[in-house]
C-alpha cells in the first residue's frame, strides 16, 4: 500500500464531442504531471480521444461519462465508466480485425471502432470491466519508459548471519532492490523472474508504488543475499515469484538458509492480511521444501522455444479452508473433481450449461498478455459474446503471426469459476485447442482454472 | 472502480482484514462430507462447565429472558470482589474478554499512540490496535516467550499499553515472578501493562506471577481473566478486566453496557464458587492428554511446544493448511498456526482419551500420507 496518497484526476464530461478537447488536454496535463515522456503523453491523449469519441456515440446518453487519469508509480491509467448503450467494444480485443469492405455496419461505424482499434494498441494495456447492470469500465494504462540494465553475473559470497526486511522507502533502499533484482535476473531463468528485474528502476519503482511488496536479504555487511517479491492477484490472493538467492558458496547452507528466511518471513508478513492463499506459477528451485503444496504443472516451451519442461505451480493456504462454490460446465467435472480431491479441497461444484447464459452481444471480448521475453500469453474473458469461439480462435492465431521469426509463445487462458459465463465457455475452449491444467485457488474472484494451447504442439 | 461506500471508510479500515469465523460445525461437516467433527481449535474445556453452573443454566427460565441483564453484572462482580479480596467497582465485565481488550485500547490510545506485543501470540491485541488506526508494535518471541527487554526497548513516548499473554497462546510459555518484576519495573509506570490471564487456572506453579497480586504493587498493571477457556463457558461470552479503580473507571467509559447476558452472568458467578474440583479433573484431562501426544510426536519425529494451557503445538512435515484440510476429511479440525505467524505448524486442544486417540490416529495417517507424497 503506497503511504502517500495516490494522484488522481476526475472529470465528468457529458457525452457530446463538443467536449473532445477538454478531455484530451486533461489527459496531456495528468500524463505530463505524473512523469510520462513526450511519447508516453501523446499515446495516453491520443487514447482518451479515441475512447472518448467512441464513447459519445455509442455509451448511455442518460448520465455522463467519467473520466479519471490517475498515477499508478511506472504507469499512468485512464479509465472511462459509463453505461452500455449500443457500445460494442470488439475493437478492443487483440485480435481484432476491423473488415472496412464487408459486413452490415455503415462505414463510419467502422471508423470508429479502428479509432478504438488503434487506441487500444497503442496503450500498454487495455481492460474492460463489468460493474453489473450495465455499466462498464473501460481502462487503458501507458507505462513510463525505463532502461534496461544487464544482469549482473558478480559472484556473492556473502557473510552471515542473513537478515530479512521490507525495503523502507528512499534511496539506499531503492538502490538494494535494483541490485538484487540485476542479481536474481542473471542467475535464475528468464521464466522464473518478473520482466521487471530486466528494467530494475521500474521494479524499485513498483515496490514504492506498492505494486510489488518485496522482501530483502542482506548478509552480515548490507549486501543483497535474496529476494522475494508479491503482488496482489484479485481480492483474496497473493501470488509471488522467488526466493531468489545469491550466496554462491557451493554448500549452498548460507542459500538455503535465505531461501528459507525469506519464505518465512514472506508468510508472517501475509498471514494477517485479506489474503486467502499464496501461489507462484514461477516459483523457483529454491523454495523451501515442506511450505507449498503443488497445483501441478504446465509444460512450457521456455523462452528459446527448445524443447518443453514441466513448470510447476506452487500455493498455500494462509487460512483454514472454508470450503466455496465454483461454476462448472459438465465437460470439466471429471477434471474439476479429480483436481480438488487430489488436493483435498472441498467445493460445491455448479452445473453451469451454456443454455443458462444469455448471449446479450454479438461480440466477446478478451484480454490479452504477451510477455515476448518469457514467451508467455494469457488470456482472459472480459465479456461474453455469440461469436467467442471465432475471437478466440483469432486471438491463438493472432498471437502466432505475431512471433514472426521467434517459436510461437505458450498460451494460456484463465476462466474465473466464480463466474457461470465463463464457466458455459469451456466447450469451447475445449475445441479450440485448449486443455485444463491447473486449479488456482482463489485467484480470481473465486478458483482460477488455467488452460493450456495444446494443439500447436503436436 | 471502487463502490462510494468504500469511500466513506477510512483507510486503516479498508487496509484491515475482517476475522472470518470458522463456518458452523454442520456446514463443515457438510463440505467435508463427515459425520462428525472434534474440535480441537479453539482451546475449549471438552469437559462442560462446571455443576453449579451447569445448575444455573438448565434452571434458567425462559420468560426471564425477556427481562435486560443487569447492565454492569452487578451480582457477578459481587463474587468476583468477594473471590478475589477487592472491590467489586474494580472489575469490569465484558462480553468475552475480547470486548475488554477493545474497551482498553479505546480508553488510552489517541491518533499517533502505539501498543506493544509479541509477533506471534493472541492476535486480538494487534487486530483491535491496527482496525483503530493505532501502530502495533510486534516484538519477536525469543526461546518461544515473550521478549520482555526488547519490548521495554520497543516503548517510546506515544506507547500506551503493553499486552502481555501470560500464558502465551500459543507458545504455552510464561515469565517467572522475577522477569515479571524486572518488566515493571522497566516499564516504571509509563504505560498500561495488561496481563492477559487467559489461561491462567491452567498453571499449578509457585512461581507463576499472579496478576491479581501484582496489581497491588504495580498500580499500572490491569489484568484480564475469561470463563470461555478453564470455566467451559466460552458459548456466553464472559470475561473481564481488573485493576486499580481509577483505571478501570476509565476503561467504563469506552465500555458498552448491558454487553454480558442474563444467562451468562450468574453460570459464570456460580462457576467461580465450585470450582476446585473442576480445576483438578480439567488439568488431570489435559496432563493424561499430553502424556498420550507428546511421545507420539516425538515418535512421529516432530517438533512440538507445548507448555502452560490446555494445547500443544506441533510442526507438521507439509503446510498446515493441507494437514488441516486432511485431518477435517478425518473428521477432527484444528487450528493452523499460519495466522499465528507459525507456518507449518497445528495447534490442537487437549481433551479426552478417546478423542485424543482420534486425533493421534488421524494424524499418523495424514503424516504418512504426506511423507510418502501423497497428499496433494
Ligand atoms: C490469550 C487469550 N485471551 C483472550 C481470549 C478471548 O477469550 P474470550 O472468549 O473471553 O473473548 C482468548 C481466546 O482464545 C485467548 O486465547
């Protein structure tokens, strides 16, 4: 949680494109005061005209639109809440392709949604969230521009005894949590670390923000002997990547001494929060033995694209387990409960059919993100439509093209079971190449269940 | 996008975790598809209450309860002066002691003021000072009890009260008369020292510091007792603090009346009056408890503490929750010591033979299971 309080901007605008210029000098201003470059400011005003002439045509004329431009630490965040109306928001997704010779929409429909189109590509991330009876939140975030630093391949023979603390804000703390992420970038694999270690400012900055709580160990002398870093994944868990350790001795006691501190001191420092369970889709070779459960594991290709290697998932609980509810389409109850009993959780699980849903829109939209150097895209439903299994099927082959020379990245997608509509989609998920893999607990707004792109595989 | 009502709440608030309790009994039952269930997580006396307050609740009369209690537990307080040779206006009766520890914190602590206590102990203290706005201090235990010279060094100017477990849930571990005195008087008087007396009727031992005594010479030292642990009445929530009269008059004021109900009043005065044989049976039940589970754990080859109180502590060879989602598939559920700041670590009430074999044959079993991988 940052300590001071954040930097936000809000504006109400009626939806009448008279207002056009008040919005996108509004998004000038913020993006120029919370710290985006000359680029980083016209991409961020450019999507707030965008979205805002897309808005005033299709959203709910009954309330205005809201506008806020808030400061997120390394990004700057746009977000547009305002009532459906005829909005379709197809445009937003990543794959798609705006047909301006065929179909029934009238040209400048068409138009517009490539101004969308564009808006969305050229913001870092885009995202749309339902907040129930039919108002949405459409949200796009710019990142400020950080170096790239290279991996530090130094040797740390370290001194004990080792000790764990939470960076305290200012420099000399941001300066250790530089070094020991240039540490941890060069002795663990690229899938093991947060792209951020790559960029080291960046991820001193998250922590500052509060975007990332990490914890840091130093040996007897102050230098950097560990690290271990988390973030917030829905409401009720926390997911983590480490412990990173960099003692070099080859006895590694000194290393797993860290490893094990850190794992400790990550639990007491979670075990009093909202956080239902703990869990790591990276964890790397050196957590403690005994502390986490296995989830399973997916098979990645890793980020040379040779060969495929089993990448487990870790988790815990930080509470007694309650038991809950999840929504299930008949196809995955085999796999759904052979997964909760081998891990002895206890759910209810619904029956949620396709028929139960309403397919209200034409058109589906999905979240997408590719992280090019580890190789990896994850996909996430954000709204139901009747032509999802062709978005998908899109998105898969979008997301090859998009490789180019490189091998294809691993794809996932992840379905929320808190929702029944995401539930209904398995079949076709299913059939557009996608198997289970994983449960996570609690990792959405209930259990996550990750699917893995298979077909291209074989 | 945050709900308006979000915005009205002030932020320690929103930052702070609602205790979720644990579901009841025949809602777990039915999750874990069981048709029984020991509880062995909350430090409960598997023996009832004691017979005069087993009287006192099966005569109870049920067009009295139309009537209010007594607002301040009047006839209670009566035999908690007469028990304890003081002034009945020096006691103050909450609803369980969880109630006086928000009621103390409320009457000293003012924006920018801290309390002091261990990193891993009863977490109320901490709960209650962080979901007011105030700073808890958390000093690591040391040798598993609480570390009186880095508590005193923790103290500053704006440090108000001091909570001491004595004995500590759920270490089990208490300090002697002498390191009680040596506390005090590093404390000299510049802050509340509560002595948290929870299970206090469960140490049999010269050199246990009763607070009751110390009171008298350390004006500053207010003491909490509960009927929930020894006195088996932890269903009608009654617990209490006593101190000098200035202070506790000043806890009143934060205090909500008319908080301890009809019922619970008079079970717990009479509980008071009959209680020696009670004592011996409860601490017979929990020495022949222990004298089952400690060798079978060592046995097992795992770590445990177990000390003053009526629960050990045992390291588990795998997380503590998935041994608690096993052990409750077995029928038996106890308390994960995650919260508690211990990972990998049970904790489980000591009660009868029979349930105490349940619970040792259950937990070989999962052990087992987990030993040869084969629990998740
Ligand atoms: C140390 C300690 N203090 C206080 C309490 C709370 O007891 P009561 O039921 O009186 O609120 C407990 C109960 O677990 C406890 O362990």
């Amino acid at each position: 949680m940052p300590a001071h309080s954040p930097q936000c901007l809000t504006l109400e605008l009626p939806p009448d494109v008279a207002y056009l210029p008040t919005a996108a000098s509004a998004a000038e201003n913020a993006a120029q005061v919370f710290g985006l470059d000359r680029n980083g400011t016209l991409k961020l005003s450019l999507a707030v005209e965008e979205f805002f002439a897309y808005l005033c045509r299709f959203a709910g004329r009954e309330e205005p639109l809201r506008l806020t431009l808030s400061q997120g630490g390394t990004f700057v965040r746009v977000a547009f809440r305002f009532r459906a109306g005829d909005v379709s928001l197809r445009a937003l997704n990543f794959a798609a392709q705006v047909d301006l010779a065929s179909g029934p929409d009238s040209l400048s429909d068409q138009a517009a949604e490539l101004g969308l189109l564009v808006a969305s590509r050229t913001t870092d991330r885009c995202s749309m969230e339902s907040s129930g009876s039919g108002v949405y939140v459409l949200t796009a975030e710019v990142d400020r521009q950080y170096p790239e630093a290279a991996p530090l391949c130094t040797p740390q023979f370290l001194i004990p005894p080792i000790s764990v603390s939470r960076p305290e804000d200012g420099p000399l703390a941001k300066g250790l949590l530089q070094h020991a992420a240039l540490l941890a970038a060069e002795r663990y694999p690229v899938r093991a670390c947060p792209a951020s270690f790559f960029r080291p400012e960046r991820f001193a900055d998250m922590v500052t923000a509060g975007q990332y709580q990490a914890l840091l160990a130093q040996d007897a002398t102050g230098k950097p002997a560990g690290l271990l870093c988390w973030r917030a994944s829905g409401p009720k868990s926390v997911v983590f990547s480490g412990p990173y350790v960099f003692d070099a001795a080859p006895d590694r006691v000194l290393a797993k001494e860290t490893a094990r501190l850190l794992a400790e001191r990550f639990l007491s420092a979670v075990a009093r929060t909202e956080a239902v369970c703990a869990f790591s889709e990276r964890p790397t070779s050196d957590v403690p033995e005994g502390w986490f459960e296995s989830l399973g594991s997916l098979t990645l290709r890793g980020e040379d694209g040779e060969g495929e290697s089993p990448q487990a998932a870790l988790f815990r609980h930080l509470r007694e387990d309650v038991g809950g509810a999840v929504w299930c389409h008949p196809d995955l109850t085999p796999f759904l409960e052979r997964q909760y009993n081998l891990l002895a959780f206890s759910r209810d699980i619904l029956k949620a059919e396709p028929t139960q849903t309403h397919h209200t829109t034409e058109h589906s939209l999905l979240a997408t993100s590719l992280d090019r150097r580890r190789g990896l895209a994850i996909l996430r439903p954000l709204l139901d439509g009747q032509d999802f299994a062709t978005n998908l099927a899109a998105h898969v082959s979008a997301l090859k093209e998009q490789a180019q020379e490189g091998p294809p990245p691993d794809i996932l997608l992840h379905l929320d079971l808190s929702e029944p509509w995401q539930a209904a989609l398995y079949p076709a998920i299913r059939g557009c190449g996608f198997e289970p893999r994983l449960i996570l607990p609690h990792a959405g707004a209930s259990d996550l269940l990750v699917c893995q792109h298979v077909t291209a595989h074989s | 996008m945050s709900l308006p009502i979000a915005e009205l709440v002030p932020p320690h608030i929103r930052a702070f975790e609602a205790y979720v309790p644990s579901r009841p009994d025949a809602e777990l039952m039915r999750t874990y598809k069981v048709d029984h269930l020991h509880r062995l997580n909350n430090n409960e006396n598997a023996l009832g209450p004691p017979p005069a307050a087993r009287r006192v609740l099966e005569s109870f009369e049920p067009p009295s309860a139309a009537a209010y209690p007594s607002g301040d537990c009047f006839f209670l307080r009566q035999t908690l002066g007469e028990r304890f040779g003081k002034d009945p206006e020096r006691f103050l009766v909450g609803n369980g002691s969880c109630e006086v520890i928000a009621s103390v914190i409320k009457a000293f602590c003012d924006k920018g003021d801290n309390i002091i206590t261990a990193d891993k102990t009863f977490a109320v203290y901490e709960w209650v000072a962080e979901f007011s706005g105030f700073q808890a201090r958390l000093i690591p235990l040391r040798n598993q009890g609480f570390d009186s010279e880095a508590m005193l060094r923790a103290m500053n100017g704006r440090t108000k009260i001091l909570f001491v477990c004595n004995p500590n849930n759920p270490t089990g571990t208490w300090w002697k008369r002498d390191e009680m005195e040596r506390f005090l008087r590093g404390v000299a008087g510049r802050a509340i020292v509560v002595l948290d007396e929870a299970y206090r009727e469960y140490v049999d031992d010269e050199d246990f510091p009763d607070g009751m005594e110390i009171m008298e010479r350390h004006k500053n030292v207010v003491v909490f007792r509960t009927f929930s642990k020894m006195y088996a009445l932890a269903g009608l929530r009654v617990g209490y603090v006593c101190g000098q009269k200035d202070a506790v008059d000043y806890i009143r004021r934060t205090h909500i009346v008319y908080s301890v109900n009809s019922l619970g009043q008079p079970a717990a005065a009479a509980a008071l009056l009959d209680d020696a044989e009670h004592i011996r049976s409860t601490q017979a039940m929990v020495a022949e408890a222990k004298a089952l589970l400690l060798p079978a754990f060592d046995e097992l080859g795992l770590p445990y503490v177990c000390g003053a109180g009526n629960f050990a502590m045992v390291q588990t060879p795998a997380s503590d929750s998935l041994i608690y989602r096993q052990l409750m598939r077995r029928g038996v559920m106890v308390r994960t010591m995650t919260g508690f700041r211990f990972p990998n670590w049970i904790r489980v009430s000591l009660v009868q033979q029979p349930v105490m074999r349940d619970f040792l044959s259950a937990f070989r079993d999962v052990v087992d299971l987990v030993r040869q991988g084969g629990a998740a």
